[in-house]
C-alpha cells in the first residue's frame, strides 16, 4: 500500500516539474519510468540472489520479497542507461 502511494506521488512531483520545465519531448517521463522499472527489477533480483533460495518452498514471501540495495543500484543503473540513450 505504502508502495503505491510513493510511486503515486512521486508521479505527480514529476508531472509537476514538466510543466515548469516545459519538456514536450517527454524525456523526463521516460527516465523516471525506466528508473522505476529498472527499481523494482533490481529489487526483485538481488532478493532472489542473496536470499530466495531459503523461500523456495514459500511462494508467497517468493514474490514478496524484495532488497533495498537492489532497488537503489537498479533504479540507478537504468536512469544511468535511459539517459545515454
């Protein structure tokens, strides 16, 4: 819950900001999306890597599961890939 509200609101910060800045290319969009994607892909992997094989029998804290580092390095390196691009 408290997920979606973050992601929610931090939508409408940058919405905000691209209507200040006038970015009609919609670059700004783009970088925050492959940021949030690539958040919660980095998330998802370094939970499986460091800890998922002790949930393999747990399906449901399997899915659940994520890491912080993982969000953070995987948000980063996916800004970092959607600006060279």
């Amino acid at each position: 819950m408290l997920m979606i509200v973050g992601i929610l609101l931090t939508a409408a910060v940058w919405v905000a900001s691209l209507r200040r800045t006038a970015d009609m290319t919609g670059r700004l969009t783009i970088i925050y999306f492959c940021g949030l994607f690539g958040a919660l892909l980095g998330a998802k992997i370094a939970f499986l890597l460091a800890e998922g094989w002790h949930y393999r029998h747990d399906w449901v804290a399997l899915l659940s599961g994520r890491s912080i580092t993982g969000g953070l390095l995987g948000g980063y390196a996916a800004v970092e890939i959607a600006k060279r691009k």
